[in-house]
C-alpha cells in the first residue's frame, strides 16, 4: 500500500513538475529533506563532513525521478566498537527519515583516509571535487583532478551503470515510471561517453558504448604481460530453461549469438551478443522480465578483457554459446588490467561493508568477506584463483571457505562481531592497495 502511494504521488509530481505553481512546490520535499539530513549529521561528533553527490550538487535534477545521494565522512581514529555503534544508531535514524522522505537516497560512509583513497580511483572519485559540503569540514584536496578522466574511467562508470542499473530496469516489470527512470538512465550513461543522444534510448546506450569500446581497444593493442590465473572450475551443464531462451533468441535475425556463462549452479548471466546496436530495443521489447545483456562484438572484447577480466576463465569451461561458435574474445587480459580491474573494484566495494553488516542477507552470504580475501591473495600473490568458493582454500591466509564459513556463522549472532571480521580483512585490502599504488 505504501511503495503504491509513493507511486502516484511520484506520478503526480514528474506530470505537475513544469506548471506554476507545482514547479517550486515540488521542489520543497527535497530541500526538507536535505535540511533534515543535515540536522542529523548534526547530532553525531562522529562525522567530519558530509557532501550531497551527483545531480543534486549541480542542479541538474527532477522532482519526482531523481533521488537525494550523500557522503559522510568520520573521523579517524575510532575505535571498531565506536564505528559500529556510530553506524548502527546513524543508519536507524537515516531508514526513520527515509521512510517519510522517500526521495532519500544511498548513504555511502566512509573515514578520512578511506576517501582519500577511494577519490583516487574511477570516475565517481574524480568527481568527488564537484560535490556540495553541506556539513562540516572539507576534506578535499585543491586542485585535485583538475584534468578530463580517462576514457578508461568513463567507460567503467557508463558500463557498470549499464549492466548494474539499466539491464535490471529493462529487467523489470515495466511501467510509466520505470519508462521514465530508463530514459533518464540512458541519457545518462550517454552523457558520461559525450554521446549526443536525440532520444535517450537503450539503442542509443549500446551505439555510445560500442563507439567508445571500439575505440579503447584500439588504443590498447600492444601486447602485454598476460594476466595469471589459477583456474579451479569445473564444468556445469546447462540448463533446459537456459536452452529454450537460447532457442528464442536464435531464430532472431539480429541475433549473432548468445553466450550462457555459468557462474555458479543457481546463478549465471546471458550475454547476447549483436552486430547493430540499432537492433537491441526488439530484443529487449520481445525478451521483457529476462534479464539479458546485450553487447556487440566490440563490448564483448572489453567485458572480458577490461570490466570483468575476472571472468575471462569462465569462457573455457562455463560458457555456452548458441551457435557453437563462440565470439568470445580469443585475447586473454593483460597483467595490468586484471590488477586495475580488482583494485578499482575493492577500491569501490569497500563503502559498503559498513551498510551490508546490517543487512538480513549478510548473516547467511559470507561471499562479501570471501571475495576481499580473494583479492587480498591476488595482490600479495600476482595470480588470481578463480573457482567455486566451496573449492577454494585460500593459501595466502591458509584457510578453506568451510573454516571462513564457521568463522563467520559464529559471529552471526553477534552484530558486532561480524561487522570487526569483515572491517579487518577490508582495512588489510585497502592498505595493501595503498602501498602498491602510492609507492608506500
């Protein structure tokens, strides 16, 4: 009953937003909202600084479709059980606003030394210099990424809103309001490539990241030191469901092929892959409430090689493709973009330890701790072990997943216990990634 009245109310104010009177009124919810959150920052001594990110900071945003997204920062030097509490107490009053304020959005929290390491790397860290202090004392350095991101940063940011955020809407139960959210989704990711989009479609999505794709490989041609990996996988059939989406999708003309990658019994994705991007809204429109990932041939190179190098093992023994000849990219990853791609990740994942340790879900999902110490054996070993968690003894701490899983079960019950587990192998992460990047 309430996500319904949130709805119409939502409805009511994107049809309202461009008449007089409702075009300032509209716009009052959110600054009672910003004002609020601000007053409750107030109330803690734990926080140093607390910035409004994203369109909100610039002016760029629309009553009723876009969200309020905030960074606080704490003080170093708090003890694990001081964090804790803090964030226990802070996270309840923030659910308590959001529940009358639902226009309140993400919360990421983090400490002065983490942000200086977070606003290092990928876009949205070198567009921290744009966000709005609302609370407290800067912690920004002057002139920090005062020159144009990399095209490397851009595409990452463009594809990890697309295969995160877009591929689920389209995913999803469609609606007016869910029309709306994927167009202004899409106009997004459009402008992160500097895509001069006319209608702010999912086509236009897949031209802007083919085009830029297309280019950064072709930038990055010189051969390199392979990545190293320690594959552990063993093959997995496919499933008859599988089969029967692979089946629609081959008697599509616009289809070139569709690859199913198992990455674990319950869970893998479908990547289909096509020559136009002109062609993804029929398949979307056709294949509504499957979630697909559609891609082009020069996507599929980059997904592989640079967004998800991680996964490029999985191609040779957990991957199906539907006409038997797979495109899958035949160029392994690089050295150097397998290390990038799991620091950038580590590096991004890190805010959330501190909101996922209160989540139901954590008690039972230990993969969030696991796959920190898989990356804190990469960076101290150089090879990645890729295999079913259940399979894998993690030989630079020398433990199995089964003792990670006791471990981390017996902590269940005390909330605590559980967020300074996860809070170690995190900090040892960051640390080991601050002495390789920093030349400490």
């Amino acid at each position: 009953m309430q996500k319904k009245a949130v709805e119409s109310i939502r409805k009511a104010t994107i049809i309202t937003n461009g008449v007089w009177p409702f075009k300032t009124l509209n716009r009052l919810p959110y600054t009672l909202a910003m004002e609020l959150f601000k007053r409750l920052c107030r109330r803690f001594p734990e926080i140093k600084a607390a910035y409004l990110r994203h369109s909100q900071a610039l002016g760029g945003w629309t009553p009723g479709l876009s969200d309020i997204d905030y960074t606080v920062i704490i003080h170093e030097g708090l003890s694990a059980k001081q964090e804790y509490l803090f964030h226990e107490k802070f996270l309840k009053d923030y659910v308590r606003l959001k529940t009358y304020l639902p226009m309140s959005g993400e919360v990421e929290v983090m400490t002065v030394g983490e942000f200086g390491l977070w606003s290092k790397h990928g876009l949205r860290g070198r567009m921290s210099n744009r966000w709005r202090l609302i609370h407290g004392q800067d912690v920004r350095c002057n002139g920090c990424h005062s020159q144009e991101p990399p095209l490397n940063e851009l595409l990452e940011e463009a594809f990890g809103l697309y295969e995160g955020y877009l591929v689920p809407k389209l995913a999803g139960r469609r609606s007016w309001l869910l029309d709306l959210e994927i167009e202004r989704l899409s106009g997004k990711i459009c402008g992160i490539l500097g895509h001069q989009s006319r209608t702010n479609s999912v086509k236009e999505v897949i031209a802007a990241l083919d085009m830029s794709c297309r280019k950064f490989i072709g930038e990055n041609q010189t051969l390199q030191e392979p990545a190293k990996y320690d594959v552990r996988l063993h093959e997995m059939p496919v499933k008859e469901c599988i089969r029967g989406i692979q089946d629609a999708l081959a008697a599509m003309d616009e289809v070139r092929d569709a690859i199913y990658v198992g990455l674990s019994e319950s869970a893998g994705i479908m990547l289909v892959i096509v020559e136009k991007p002109t062609t993804s809204d029929i398949i979307f429109e056709k294949f509504q409430n499957k979630y697909l990932i559609i891609l082009t041939e020069s996507m599929l190179e980059y997904y592989f090689r640079f967004h998800h190098p991680e996964m490029f093992p999985y191609l040779s023994c957990r991957a199906e493709s539907m006409n038997g000849n797979s495109l899958s990219p035949k160029t392994p990853p690089s050295y150097n973009a397998l290390k990038d791609s799991q620091i950038f990740n580590a590096v991004r994942s890190s805010v959330l330890y501190r909101s996922y340790i209160t989540a139901e879900r954590v008690d039972e999902n230990p993969h969030y701790l696991l796959s920190y110490t898989s990356t804190l054996n990469y960076l101290r070993t150089g090879t990645l072990i890729v295999g079913d968690l259940e399979e894998i003894a993690f030989e630079g701490d020398k433990i199995t997943y089964d003792e990670y899983v006791r471990l981390y079960k017996s902590s269940s019950e005390d909330s605590f216990g559980r967020y300074n587990l996860i809070k170690q192998v995190v900090e040892e992460v960051l640390h080991e990634i601050g002495s390789k990047t920093c030349g400490g």
